[in-house]
C-alpha cells in the first residue's frame, strides 16, 4: 500500500474535487490541507497556485497534472483510467481536449458571472449584465458536441453494459463540471436534454470515488472556487 499522499487546496473546489477523485478512483489515501497551511515556495507552485500535490520527492501542481501522474504512477492500483487500446486511448484524449479548452472555461465564465450577478443584484437591487446567458448559449453548443462525438467516437455506448465500462481518466476529469451543471437548477437540463451525455453524466456521477468526494467533503456549490486558482 502506497504511503497516504498530501492534497493541497480547498476540498469544496472544482479544481481540488477533480483531484480527489482520482486519488479515490485509485484506491490511495491522501491528507488534505488547506491553502493556507501550505508553505510558499513548496506546496504551492511558483505563481502560488493550488491544488497541489506531494508524494514523497514528487510535487505536482495543476489538477489535470495530478490526475495524469496519479493514473501513471499507480497504473496497478484502483482503476486503470487509461486504457491499451489506441482508438480508447486517442477518444479518452479527445474528450480531455475538449474538457480543457472548450467546456471548462465555459462553466468557469458562468459560475463567475453568476456569482457577480448575485452580488450586484444584492448590493443594488438590479443587475443589467447577461453574460450568463451569452456563455450559457455558448456552452449549449459545446455540449451539442459533446453529444455528437460520443457517439461518434464509440466513447460511451448507450447499453445496459455501460456498468461494465472502463472508468478512464476523461471521465474523472470531468466529474466535477458535471456535478456543477447536474446541481445548479438553471443548467442542469442542458445536461438533461442530451441523452447520451445525460447518460454519460450519469455513469460519471455514480462512480463510488465521486461518491466518496461529495459524501465527505462537497458542501453547497461555491461558485467562487470553480477553477484553479
């Protein structure tokens, strides 16, 4: 059994969620300590960012980093999350693609902006911004993509084997926007409306490690701490 890692970042972030879960999808153990207990200059990068990860000599930063050492590292352990087969492989990479580029930075501009629109309309009484709705729009059209290339690639087959499926690391990548978007009541139908990612949504929020990382530390969505900080 590997030593118990140490997890540097808030447990109710996106960021430090998705990291979470791939320790726990591996079976590993890990402390978590919260930012400000983390040393400048060793736990936290050189431009003070966090989630951040020690394993005995080896520092990471960056949550999609940690994810990819943790799978590479531990390959043995847990859940293999990456998979042999060259078209597995090259579609799991696809979707890692897309999660970086196209889908969180989207649900990152709505979370902001919804939380600044909370603020306004607290302060003033009024909010004339919709820059929600313009990203929302926007991410509509992602997620039509997403729906799309599923398919498309033969990622995620809409069968009562899916139980049976390999659990890989685009998946736990994506485990925490998902979450964001299935609990916030003015998104969760663009999830909703596409099948097949609905039921792929649905096969990444039952996993037993997403279980563990919302039953354990996950309180109310802070929209606040969407994103690596």
């Amino acid at each position: 059994m590997a030593a118990a890692l140490n997890v540097y970042g808030n447990p109710v972030s996106i960021a430090t969620m998705r990291v979470l879960a791939c320790v726990y999808q591996k079976g590993l153990q890990c402390y978590i300590n919260l930012p400000i207990n983390a040393p400048i200059g060793e736990e936290k990068s050189l431009f003070g960012e966090v989630p951040a990860l020690k394993d005995g000599s080896s520092k990471i930063y960056g949550s999609r980093a940690i994810t990819s050492y943790l799978a590479c590292k531990y390959a043995k352990q847990g859940t293999k999350l990456i998979p042999r087969d060259g078209a597995k492989m090259a579609a799991m990479f696809e979707l890692m693609d897309m999660e970086v580029r196209r889908f969180d930075p989207l649900v990152s501009k709505i979370a902001c902006e919804t939380r600044m629109k909370a603020v306004m309309e607290m302060e003033s009484g009024c909010c004339e911004s919709d820059a929600v709705e313009k990203h929302k729009k926007q991410l509509e059209g992602v997620l039509d993509l997403y729906e799309d290339r599923i398919k498309t690639l033969g990622y995620f087959v809409e069968t009562e084997e899916n139980c049976r499926r390999m659990m890989t690391l685009a998946d736990v990548n994506h485990m925490p926007l998902f979450h964001y978007l299935c609990n916030t009541p003015s998104l969760k139908g663009l999830v909703e409306g596409r099948p097949t990612v609905k039921k792929w949504s649905e096969f990444i929020l039952g996993s037993g490690a997403w279980g563990k990382v919302t039953g354990t530390h996950v309180q109310p969505i802070n929209t606040s701490t969407i994103a690596d900080e």
